[in-house]
C-alpha cells in the first residue's frame, strides 16, 4: 500500500488543523484553497483549555505559547462597567492546568501553516465537484493553470459556513440561517492593560480580548435586521457603544476606521446526521457553523482536526470505521456546544426586557465564581486521544 492521501478542500484554522493532524499520522495531504493567498480574515481569539490541548497534541506548544497572551481574569460587568460575575483566574489554571489565551487569528493561521510542508498548500484552487466512491475519492477543481482532478483515499470538507462540500453532498440540509445579530471587531494597538471582560447591555454586547505586545481584540454586537451596513463601520460602533463604561470609548477612538469588520451571524440551524458520507468527512463550520456566544467556534473546528487525524492514524485501510468513529466522537459534543452558544446568545446578547435584564443582572451577582468556572469547565475541558 502506498502513502495514503488526503485533500482538505479550505485553509481556513479548521483545515489547516486537519492537515496537520493527518500528516502527523502519515497523510500525504494537499490542501486546496479558493483564494488566492493563504491567510486568515478576522481579528482575534481566545483559545480555551480544550484548544490548547487540541493544538499541543500537534506539537504546536512551543510556537503558541510564545505567540499568544495569557488573558488577565476578567468577567461580564454591564454597561456602566459594574461588574455583573468574576472570573477567578488562580482556580481557572488549578482546575484546567492552564489560562486562557488570546491570539490574533493570523498568527495561529501562520503556525499551522509553517508547520505543513509547503508543497501541500495550494492557493487559488477553487473546487467544482467531488465525487466519493467505496475505494477512492475524486476531487476536480480549478486552479491558476486550468482545470485539475485529483485523487484522494479522504477528502476533508474544511470550506466553512457556505460549505461547497456539505450543499453537494448533504443536499437535504438547509442553508444555514441569521441568527438575528450583527457583529463588528477589530485587532488594535493598545497599550494600556485590560482585562478579558465581555458587557452586556440591552441587545447589545461588547467585548474584548488583550492579545499581548500591545495589541487589544475587540468585538461588539447588535441584535438588527440582517444586511446591514454603514458607510462608517466604525463610527456606527460608536454610535452604539461609545457612551458605555471605560475602556470602550478609548479602545474605539485608538481603532483606525479602515480595520473594522462587520459580518452577519448566521448558524447551521438544521444539525447533520453524519457527518460523514462515503469517504468525505466534514468538520468545523462546514458541519456545526455556530454562533461566537461561547467562543468555541475555532475550538471546535480544532478539536474536529485532531480526532479525525486520530481516527484515521491507520491510513486508507479500514478507513470506513475509521470516519464513523470520528463521527461517533465528535458529532454529539460539536453539535451540544452549538446548542448552548445559541442559548447563549439568547439569554446573553439578545436579552432586551428591562425586567428581564433586571433578574438576569441580579442572578448573576449571586451566582459564585467557583460556580461559573464550573459551568465553563463541562464545555472546555476535553482531552485529545491518546496517541
């Protein structure tokens, strides 16, 4: 038998981690990617203890811990800055054995791409159609040279929300749907220290998130229409949240107005089955798009890479078994966490009652901090498979 090989259609994080994990386990790997250079759109993220580990079993330790930030306790306060819960960083490191951390969504792109042989990686190849056979798969797509066909052992469908993969092969489930907000963030220099902390307001929520060497991710969202847009983002930010507590006024008048981003939330609102079809396996948002409220998105997607490269460390043979165990695996948890960040959103973002903000502000204050850290640890605390 030869080396078995793997096409990831998308060199999003997901993708890329996929890649990793398969070449890892002795997959040749190529890597297809519509645009026309490898990098990642966005601003920031917070890698919890599930994608900490997830990326540590890839031997990313090292590279991350010299990259990202360990985030300062932080919490929820509301939008005079009043702190609403606490987050207790010592019990957070003594329960999970490590902080949370913030990272620029283009450095952890650049990571996992330095860690992949360059002859995988290729840009500007937009993918037409695959084709899945007991034996083999068929990947044709268009390159810069023209049209190409290759085939795989696996194909890994990493193409996100408006998966290619998943409307060809999965044509009875729905296009995802909005999830009723509207979101902005940026990645700015700030040099002042801050606290991780999201607050909350009525429809509305701003957060941020230090990235370290002087860098502050921030995000705001708004419950709205969808399509919206201003001709100035950022100022539209502002008209929304620049009279909300310290630092919020000052981390938006350091945001220059060209970096803002604005997206649309939207979410795979009809869950998959499988997902698994023939010898195609999709993961991250291509299987379980959902909404931020949780920040497990990219978690998620990692944790998907990781235990499919284990799954399938055997190679092409007894590959069938091998791709229903990951589906066995990862299926119910991904698609539970989806769940709960909508419920999320809902009782958090989206919340606009007075009344209603009123006994939620009040809940909270009682609520103890070891009892939030213990909520978030049945989502984050995950181990990768051994091996």
């Amino acid at each position: 038998m030869g080396e078995p090989h793997a096409v990831v259609v998308g060199g999003g994080i997901g993708g890329l981690s996929a890649a990793l994990a398969l070449h890892r386990h002795g997959w040749r790997v190529t890597v297809l990617e519509r645009a026309p250079e490898l990098r990642e759109v966005g601003a920031g993220l917070t890698l919890m203890a599930n994608s900490l580990r997830a990326l540590d079993s890839l031997g990313l330790s090292p590279a991350l811990r010299s990259s990202a930030h360990a985030e300062a306790p932080g919490g929820i306060r509301d939008r005079r800055g009043r702190w609403l819960s606490r987050m207790d960083g010592a019990e957070m490191i003594r329960q999970l054995g490590t902080s949370a951390l913030g990272i620029h969504r283009a450095t952890l792109h650049r990571i996992l791409r330095e860690a992949l042989p360059a002859s995988s990686l290729h840009t500007g190849a937009e993918v037409e159609h695959v084709e899945s056979e007991p034996d083999r798969a068929t990947v044709r797509y268009r390159g810069p040279d023209g049209p190409r066909t290759l085939d795989a052992d696996l194909v890994v469908g990493a193409d996100g929300l408006h998966s290619r993969l998943r409307t060809q092969l999965w044509p009875e489930i729905p296009a995802p749907v909005y999830a009723g907000s509207t979101a902005w963030r940026a990645a700015v220099a700030f040099p002042d220290p801050i606290p991780t902390a999201i607050t909350w307001g009525p429809a509305a929520e701003f957060g941020m998130v230090p990235l370290g060497e002087g860098q502050v991710y921030w995000f705001a969202a708004l419950t709205a229409p969808p399509g919206g847009h201003a001709p100035d983002e950022l100022a539209a930010v502002r008209d929304h949240f620049g009279a909300w507590h310290e630092p919020i006024p000052a981390l938006l008048a350091a945001t220059p107005p060209g970096v803002v981003l604005r997206n649309d939330i939207h979410h795979l609102a009809t869950a998959l089955h499988s997902y698994v079809r023939g010898r195609v396996a999709l993961l991250g948002d291509a299987a379980h798009a959902m909404t931020p409220n949780l920040g497990q998105g990219a978690g998620q997607a990692i944790e998907d890479a990781v235990v499919l490269g284990a799954a399938c460390s055997g190679g092409a043979q007894g590959l069938p078994a091998a791709l229903a165990s990951y589906d066995e695996q990862r299926r119910p948890r991904s698609q539970a966490i989806a769940r709960a960040s909508l419920r999320a959103g809902r009782y958090g973002q989206q919340l606009r009652n007075p009344l209603a903000l009123a006994v939620r502000g009040a809940a909270l204050r009682l609520i103890p901090a070891g009892a939030v850290l213990r909520g978030m640890t049945r989502q984050v605390d995950w181990r990768p498979p051994a091996g």
